[in-house]
C-alpha cells in the first residue's frame, strides 16, 4: 500500500482538520483558564495586584507578541477547520428523516447542536472585548486611567474594569458570552479529548465531568467580576 | 394490530421520492418488523401495485442488510437490534410508523427503502484488509494473541456494516464504521504490517465518498445494532495521528 502523499495531505484529511481544531481548542481553553485566574486578582483586598500583574504581562513587548500571534494563529486555524468540516457536515446530510427520532436516545443536546452560533457570539465577543480593554477605543478615558505600583506610574487596570463592567449592556454581552463560552466548552472540551485519542470506556465519565466542571469554573469566575460590578462591590 | 405506515417510495435514483400512506389490519404482534413488510407486499402486488423495496437477507440480525430507519431511528426503537429483530409488539395498537431509507449523500436511494452502500466497500477496498500469501490455511495458534487483545479485536470485529451509524449521524458521518474496521485489524499482529498505511488510506477512501465528520455526539453508537463504542473513534484519531508523524 502506497500512500497518495497529495491527497493524504493531513490538513485536508476530516481527521487531520478534526485534530486541528483540538489542538488550537486546547491551547485557547488554556488561555481563558490562565485568563480567567488572571483576573480573579481583582478581588485581591488592594487594586495593587491586578495592576501589578498587568503590568508584568507587557514587560516584554516581543513575547507580548509573540503571545498575541500564537493566540491569534490558534483561534484563526481553529474557525477555519471547524467552519470547513462543518460545511462538509451539512453538505453529507441532505436530506434529514421527516421524524426526527428520540433526542435522548440520539444523544441530540443543545451544546453540541449549537457550536457554529455559540463560536461566532464568542468570536464577536472576543473583537469587542479587545476593542474594549486592550485597544480601549469605546472608551478613550481608560487610557489616562493611571495608578502607583512600587513606586511606579502603571496603567490602572482595576479602575478602567470597574468603569467598563458598571455599565449594564457591556455588562450584560459580556455574561451572554460567557454563558455561551459554558455551551461551548461543555461540548468541545471533552470533543477535544475524543479527537486527541484519550477516552475510553473508564475515562468517558471523567472526561464528561471533566469538561462540564471546567466549563462551569470558567462561567462563574469569570462572570464574577462583572456581577461584582454591578452589585456595588468596588466604588468608582 | 393496526398499524398506519408511512413508506418512503421512490421508483429510482435521480427520481423525486414521496410518502405513500398504508394501513395494516389484523397483524400478529409477535411479527417481525420486515414479515409485516412482507404481508404489506403480498397485498400490494395481489392489487397489481409496485411492491416496497427492501433489503433483506439473513433475518437474524447478523447479515446488516435490512437498512431503514423506522420513525427517524435507524433500525428502529430497539437497542442492540438491526430492523429484522424489531417485533411489532414494540409498537402501540393503531400506531403511525414513518419508514425511510437511510439518509446520507453517501448512500443514495437506489428504490424505496434501498440505498446503495457501496461507499463501505470503497473503504474496506483501500485498507481494510491484510496483505498475506493465498495457499494453506494458517496453523491455528501459530500467532499467539492474548485474551483481552482478541476480545477488544472481536468487539470492533463485530461491525456488519450496514450503515446505521452514517444513518443516525446529523452529519452522516462513517468514523464509527472506518474507526471500527480500523480497530479490528489494528489491534491484531496480523494487522501491524500495514496499521499506518491502513488508517491513512480508509480515511482518505471516507473523506473521498461524501461522508461527514464526527461532532462527537455519539448518535452512531446508541442505534449500532452491535453495539460497537465511540471509543474506537478515539483510537482511529490516535492511530491516524500516529501514522501521520511517522511519515514525516
């Protein structure tokens, strides 16, 4: 047997682009989970840690960067496979039975009938939340917002997160989309284990609790932060 | 019993298919599912009609030809059993039963309920085989092969391929069908020669007829009449990763 080199090409094979979309899933849930502990620095009893933290992370303008480019190759390889095998999905089933059978029995569940919408809100979310914090166009104050950490002037982090999270609609797309980041990870975080090739019959539980309990961890915390907001936790 | 059915009925393949709506009366329920199919046909070619074509063969749930999907699940309602081991006492007095064929671009609809599944020996031709010299029948035992070894071979091993896994797919999806096959031969040493270029080329062969990809939902599994495990969609994306870096 003599591979066809062209056509075995891993990137056009469904388990190749499959295996693509794992390993970009798994590095961007690495991400939101390092993310997410990052920012639960905001409930430190002084606003130094956060600040303190923020600042460390832009320390280095190279691998600040570097960072950013593997992020973004990550999350554009993983639309790309994940839109392309979804489009082969639906052009493979045209025709669907006129009853629909037993949802419960064909293991239909909201999550996992959703991915494409669910990703495309987080997508969205995503762009304006870095318009929003990182490239701070929506609100131009957050840019003279300074503070004095070890005897340095930094960015204050804490006072621009408050003023953006205590309006109620920024507020309000940033829970929807982390409600929908819950739909997301519930079914693509113990996908991705299928894909890598780690589940079998004693692990399935594991991997299914697993992915639900991450999936649950990353909505609380970080919907923490705006629900803080809102209920008058920090003053502005 | 009564039953309404409504039957997908389609003359050929590139002609519009429709339902036609019949009604049984006075059926045992202790029937199998295609005896009632069968009664259905006396009756229709008794009135001079086409009769419903389906695909049958052993009629005891080990040959894989009986492809349908009865009220949207193929092989019916029941766990474990292709459509031939479906008993019209799994059915309430009166019930509508929808019958379609399997629906997925692979398989298209050749008549009625008939679908053609020559996709899966498209697969089976690129790698599901071992390459060995004809003449003798192998001395049994000459290969050792452990217990929990043969038996994982034989779980995959029990596939019959008849296509209800691409049937219950929303993507119509073979993984579990190629991952099983994969699996089978894989697992045996009489399969290690060629593992890695098998796993490439079944992919290739699937990727190749119009299948879908697995969203990991596992459909395919719950209405497999043998009961074969998604678990071997795993092993399949481990094997093929593995093939894939050694190519390298």
């Amino acid at each position: 047997m003599a591979g066809n080199s062209e056509s075995s090409c891993f990137l056009r094979t469904s388990v190749g682009r499959k295996w693509v979309v794992a390993l970009s899933g798994l590095f961007l849930i690495g991400f939101v989970v390092v993310h997410m502990a990052g920012n639960l620095q905001m409930f430190s009893p002084t606003a130094d840690a956060i600040n303190r933290y923020a600042h460390l992370l832009k320390a280095s303008a190279p691998l600040l960067w570097a960072f950013r480019l593997a992020l973004l190759t990550a999350t554009a390889a993983h639309i790309w496979a994940a839109l392309s095998l979804a489009r082969e999905n639906r052009a493979a089933k045209p025709l669907n039975y006129a009853v629909a059978g037993r949802k419960s029995r064909l293991h239909v569940t909201l999550a996992s009938v959703t991915m494409v919408i669910s990703g495309t809100v987080i997508l969205a979310f995503v762009v304006f939340h870095l318009l929003h914090f990182t490239a701070q166009v929506v609100d131009r104050s957050y840019a003279t917002m300074e503070t004095m950490v070890d005897g340095k002037t930094v960015h204050d982090v804490h006072r621009m997160v408050v003023s953006g999270f205590s309006r109620p609609l920024i507020s309000g797309f940033y829970l929807l989309a982390m409600g929908l980041l819950f739909f997301h990870l519930r079914h693509g975080a113990a996908s991705l284990c299928q894909t890598l090739g780690i589940r079998d019959r004693k692990l399935a539980k594991a991997i299914d609790a697993g992915s639900w309990i991450l999936a649950v961890v990353l909505f609380l915390g970080f919907s923490s932060i705006p629900l803080a907001v809102l209920l008058g936790v920090w003053k502005t | 019993m009564k039953l309404h059915l409504k039957i997908w009925r389609q003359p050929g393949r590139d002609h519009p298919g429709h339902f036609v709506t019949y009604e049984l009366d006075g059926l045992n329920p202790d029937m199998s599912f295609l005896e009632m199919l069968d009664v259905l046909n006396d009756r229709l070619t008794r009135e001079g009609k086409e009769p419903v074509a389906f695909e049958h063969d052993c009629r005891e749930g080990i040959c894989g030809s009986c492809a349908m999907a009865i009220n949207g699940e193929p092989h019916g309602p029941n766990e474990g059993a292709t459509s031939c081991q479906v008993y019209l006492r799994s059915f309430r007095d009166g019930e509508t039963l929808t019958i379609e064929p399997w629906r997925a671009r692979a398989f298209p609809v050749l008549k009625d309920l008939v679908t053609d599944r020559s996709a899966f020996d498209r697969i089976m031709q690129a790698g599901g085989f071992i390459t060995v010299n004809t003449g003798q029948a192998p001395d049994a035992n000459a290969i050792p092969i452990g217990k929990e070894v043969a038996e994982q071979a034989f779980d995959a091993a029990h596939c019959i391929g008849c296509g209800a896994c691409v049937a219950a797919c929303r993507n119509g999806s073979a993984m579990l069908f190629v991952a099983a096959k994969v699996s089978h031969l894989g697992l045996l040493p009489q399969g290690q020669p060629e593992r890695k270029e098998r796993v490439l080329r079944m992919v290739e062969a699937m990727d190749a007829a119009g299948f879908g990809n697995c969203s990991n939902q596992y459909a395919c599994e719950a209405v497999c009449p043998k009961e074969i495990s998604a678990d071997w969609i795993a092993r399949m994306n481990r094997d093929y990763a593995g093939a894939v870096v050694k190519k390298l």
